[in-house]
C-alpha cells in the first residue's frame, strides 16, 4: 500500500489540464482528479470532476474495486484489496481479481488536444450476470484550493437532445459533459471529509467535501463499459449517441495514443509540450507548475531537439519571442494574472542558446527556415543580446571585465530562487557562474555572425578565467563581486560550476581544471539522481526536503537535489574522460542507469523535479518535471542509447508499474 500511494500516473491532455492519481487509486492530492481543465491553456486550472467509487456486482455478491481516505485515517471501502495487476504504460490500467474469480479490467487516458477524459471496464472472466456501478464525485474549483459542502452546489443534470448529460456545479465554472453506453440514476450525496495525506505531509490543508450527483449503471456481461466526460467547449471529443459509436470513439482515442511515439519516454515527453496561444510552449512540471521560461528551455533541447520535434521547437520559440521585453523574457506566466513575471537572469539567455541550437538543428536535418520565422528569433536573439550588455532590470548589465552582473536585495534572479516572504533563501546576487557560462556561450554564438560583440567576449572570457578558479579547492567559485562588492567571493561547493565544463556548446575550463571540478562534483555532490545543490561538507546543508513551507522552501537549494543537472555533468564527465566508448559504457552504468530505474518509483514513465540530499534520496517535488525528463533523453542522446530501448528495471523497481497481489 505504501509503495502504490507514492507512485502516480499522468494522463496530460496537452492544453495544460489532465487526470492524474496513484497507482492504488487512492487520491492523496488535492491534485489527484479525473477530469482538471485549463480554461485559459495552460492556465486557469480548474478541477471538474476528482475521481468515482465504483463496484461490481456478481452472483457472489457486491465488491468495491475503487478506494478512497478519509479522515481521520480510514481507507474505505477496500476495493485497493482486489488490485491484481496495474501497469502506466501506455496509459493506466488496472485489473481487479475478485472472490469468486471474476476479473475486471479499467483503463483511463485522456486524449490529445482536448479537455477530456475515458474510462473503461471490461470483464475479462467470470460467469454472468455482472454489472458495474460508477459513482462520480465532481466540485468545480481552482486547482490549488480545496471544496467544502455548501448549499449552493446544484446536483441536478441537464438531458441534452444529443444525449449528453451536462453538470454544472456552479454558475461560474465551466460545465461537465459526459456520454457513457450505461444508464444514469440521479441520487445526490455530499462525500464528506475526504483525506489527502501528501498535503497534511507538506504542511497544507488537507480535508475535501465532495459532491456526487448519481450512479452510472452499465452491463459488463453484454460489453464494455466506457465512460466519457468533457469539459464545456470540448464536448465533440465524446462522439455520437448510440452505445457502439461510443464504443468506438473510445477504440479509435485508444489507437491514435498507442501509435504516436516509439519509446516510454518519449510518449512521457510529449506530455509537456502545449498549447499557448496560436502556438505552444512546454509545462514546467505536473501537477502545479505553468509555464516558466527557464525551464521551457533548458527542457526544449531534450524533448523537442533531441527527439527531433522541430516544428515543435519552433513554434515554442516563436511563441515566446513575443513576450520579449526591455531585453529579457519572462519568468513565469501566473496563473490567473495577465502580467507576467519578468524576475530570471538566465532564462533568457537559455532561449538565446536554445534558438542556436535549433537553428543548427534545422540545418542539419536540411530544412530551411522560414523567413518571418527567420527574422522573428533573430530579433529576439538581437534584442535580448543588446538589452544584456547595456543593462536592464535588476541591474542585469555587463560590468567592466565583460562579466554579467545581476540582483539586487529581495529579488531571486537565478534558478535557485527558492523565496518565503522577505527571505531570499539563495541570492547569489553579483556574478554567479552559471549566469557567466550562459552569458560567453551567448557572446560566442553571436560572434559567429557579428563583430559587434568580439570585444566584450575576449574580455569575458579572459576575467572568467582569472577571477572564477578558487585554487585551494580545486574548483570554481559559485559567485564573484558577491553582492556586487567588488573582490568578494562566495566559494560555496554547488553544482553550478558544471556549466563551465558541459551542458553548453561551449566549455569555458578545460584540461587538468576541468578534471579536477568534476572529479570534486563528482565526490560530493553526485547522486544516483542526480546533483546536491549544496555540499553535505558546508554548514547551511538541508538533507531532507521535508515540513511546511518555510522548511521546504529552506531547503530547496541547501542540499536538495535537482535531477536535471545530471545532464550537464554527464556531458562533462565524457569530456573530461575523453568521450571514448569506454568511457560511455561507464556513464551509462554509473549515471544513466539509476535514473531510467526511477522511471518507475515516483512519476511513473517520468523523472522527479527534486530528491533529498541524504541517502535513501526520497523523491520529492513534482513527480513529472520538464527538464528533468528533457535532460534525461538527452543523455540518452549523447550516450548513443537508442530511442526505442525500454527502461531498464530491477526486480524492485518492476513493482512500481507492474502490482501485483
């Protein structure tokens, strides 16, 4: 039981909305729903309908196959108990053994590009008569809230001409069609109390009403029963009326997911590239992060470039070369606001390396680019350029010896941007050195085609080397001219110095200086997935992610460690070990293999936002993140490991897709 609660599936329907939950069916999130839309895609998340109860009924008697928590700690009713098998792969399937021998099976994916979900049950043994009830349970708020019982819920649904039943909870929230081959009996009930356990652990509110409007009745012993329900807008993903065209609308969702992709990770890949506006961006993680510039695109390189997704690239490029602004692009775009966010120094320069590389991507595959789509990323990349080396919010600006300086007190302006209140947890306010790697890349990009910047990068570079080496531990400095006081250091052991070595087309150290920073990450900051944000050796480690907020948020990048980074440092233990097959067979055993395990421990088919620093290195954050999924097929990539190889799984991990009683 405990296992299955922390393993969660994922069904994204490329809008930003999607059905989510554990692989014991329980719901632990206030996340965890069937059908959660996003009104304004990506954005506007709303839950719409959470989950359902459902039983069987055989000449035996009446079993649950669906279980939920309520509080105070009561698991009811015990439908988890008769979970035979389940596997996430294509999409979540579970078979239910009962007493008598009777087996179910239930599926649940949703399909692309509409806000919508199917469910299915079919009997796969057992003798007749066996029927299904399916109760659902349905509110109608924003996604990172909770609902309550109040008076004002209607329970009461519309019989449309079309044979749609429609639900509206409230007036203000978008309405619920569903199209199912059983028959429908209106019996209201407020579900009271439900738990959600992964909330209480974080410190959050964690107690939810539900509304259940009635009972969904279908005859397993005639065919399959499938259930179907959108959200207001998306109702023509349900099909026609009759029960074998909904069988069939469900068949033919079913066989275009199945076909699309030609491995586990790239089908879990495709899951964060959505729409936005006429064009599309990437989700930085599931289930509560939006769109955020930096990691749309560090992870662009691995899900679109890699997999060689370039329409896709360039359409999310284009998309946010409109959001360039005084030289920089935003942050984030929050939800439910129209301003976005412009706080990050280096998402922007991520897009300039970004736009390079897909460039180069489209010219190695000989396909030309073009011309407003030329002109459009060459303004951007012109403009963000310039805006930089004059300087722009922040104190963002190239200082005197070419470096790029960046922060001012109270503002978070690089990745490790962890915040509560007043309190800027990691400033890193000066000259960080990821920020500088980031900034001599960009230069020397530009270079290839302007002298307008060759000056400041041969000055650059030249400060870099100079004022970065700390020599008494054989490493970088993580920050130089540390709150912009000039000769002040910070020397914190972080895995920030990879950047200067690999992950970028450019290595700022090479040599004897490169082996001996990556030899020094390696020691202390490796994991088997991936680096520690900070030296277990300094005194502000947090080894375990764990408490309310403020202690989360404390920890975040104090030790924590960040699956993503495994990219850059992989790539720079093969330069510093010389690239050849014997030092990638190496790598793949040593780095790429743990992580392709975890594939099946948290997000299943995905790779987790965070870990704890401290052994047994306990999943955290979201389980399904962007770029940690991007830099892992990008490994893949630079280790020659082929597409379609499946993930590799030990006897312990297995459990993870495959539960079996």
């Amino acid at each position: 039981m405990e296992a299955s609660l922390t393993r969660e599936w994922l069904e994204a329907d490329g809008l930003g909305g999607f059905a989510f939950g554990t692989s014991a069916g329980i719901r632990t999130r206030r996340y965890h729903a069937l059908l959660l839309t996003a009104t304004t895609p990506p954005t506007g998340r709303m839950v719409l309908v959470n989950g359902f109860d459902a039983w069987v009924q055989t000449s035996a008697g009446r079993f649950a196959i669906s279980s939920q928590a309520y509080g105070p700690d009561v698991t009811f009713p015990d439908g988890v108990s008769r979970i035979l098998e389940f596997d996430s792969d294509p999409w979540p399937r579970w078979t239910f053994a009962l007493p008598d021998g009777t087996r179910v099976a239930q599926e649940i994916f949703v399909p692309k590009g509409s806000s919508a979900v199917a469910v299915s049950w079919k009997l796969l043994s057992g003798a007749s008569p066996v029927s299904l009830e399916v109760r659902p349970f349905l509110c109608g708020r924003d996604y990172h809230a909770l609902h309550h019982e109040n008076p004002s819920l209607r329970f009461d649904a519309a019989n449309e001409p079309s044979g749609l039943l429609r639900f509206r909870t409230y007036p203000d929230v978008p309405s619920i069609a569903v199209r199912s081959n059983g028959a429908y009996t209106p019996a209201p009930e407020w579900y009271r109390n439900f738990l959600y356990a992964d909330e209480r652990a974080r410190g959050l509110d964690f107690t939810e009403d539900l509304a259940s409007p009635g009972v969904f009745r279908f005859d397993l012993s005639s065919g399959e029963a499938v259930w179907l329900a959108a959200a207001e807008g998306h109702e023509a993903s349900l099909g026609s009326v009759n029960a074998a065209a909904i069988l069939d609308t469900f068949r033919s969702l079913e066989r275009a997911r199945r076909t699309r992709f030609g491995s586990r990770l790239e089908r879990s890949a495709d899951a964060y590239l959505v729409r936005r506006g006429a064009g599309q961006t990437i989700v930085a993680g599931y289930p509560w992060f939006t769109d955020w510039g930096r990691d749309t695109f560090i992870a662009l390189r691995g899900l679109c470039l890699a997999t060689g997704r370039l329409d896709e690239a360039g359409s999310i490029l284009v998309e946010w070369a409109g959001a360039v602004s005084e030289g920089m692009l935003p942050n984030f775009f929050p939800d439910g606001k129209l301003a976005p966010e412009f706080n990050s120094v280096d998402a922007s320069l991520w897009y300039l390396l970004a736009v390079a590389e897909y460039m180069q991507a489209r010219v190695a595959a000989g396909r030309r680019i073009a011309g407003k789509e030329r002109t459009t990323l060459q303004d951007a990349f012109g403009e963000i350029l310039t805006g930089y080396a004059r300087g722009t919010r922040y104190r963002i600006h190239a200082d005197e010896d070419g470096l790029l300086a960046a922060g001012e007190p109270g503002v978070q302006l690089t990745w490790m941007d962890a915040k509560v209140g007043d309190w800027v947890v990691t400033p890193r306010i000066g000259k960080p050195v990821e920020i500088q790697a980031l900034w001599i890349n960009a230069l020397k990009i530009a270079s290839s085609f302007t002298d307008q910047f060759r000056d400041l990068l041969d000055t650059a570079i030249g400060s870099f080397a100079r004022r970065f080496w700390n020599g008494e531990a054989g490493c970088l400095h993580d920050v130089v001219d540390a709150d912009h006081e000039p000769g002040k250091v910070d020397a914190s052991m972080r895995p920030n110095q990879i950047f200067a070595v690999g992950g970028l087309p450019f290595a700022l150290v090479e040599g004897e200086r490169a082996r001996s920073i990556v030899d020094a990450v390696e020691a202390k900051l490796w994991t088997p997935l991936g680096l520690r944000s900070l030296s277990p050796e300094d005194s502000s480690y947090r080894g375990r992610y764990e408490g309310g907020p403020r202690e989360r948020d404390g920890a975040y990048h104090q030790g924590t460690v960040w699956p993503f980074l495994a990219g850059a440092f992989v790539d720079a233990w093969l330069k510093v070990h010389g690239g050849t097959d014997t030092a990638r067979q190496e790598a793949r055993a040593k780095f790429l293999s743990p992580l392709r395990e975890h594939l099946d421990e948290a997000g299943l088919g995905h790779v987790s936002e965070i870990a704890d620093g401290d052994a047994p290195h306990t999943p955290r954050g979201c389980p399904f993140q962007a770029w940690s999924v991007g830099e892992l097929l990008r490994i893949e990539r630079a280790l020659n490991v082929p597409a379609a190889e499946p993930a590799v799984r030990n006897p312990r991990s297995r459990a993870a897709s495959k539960l079996r009683a």
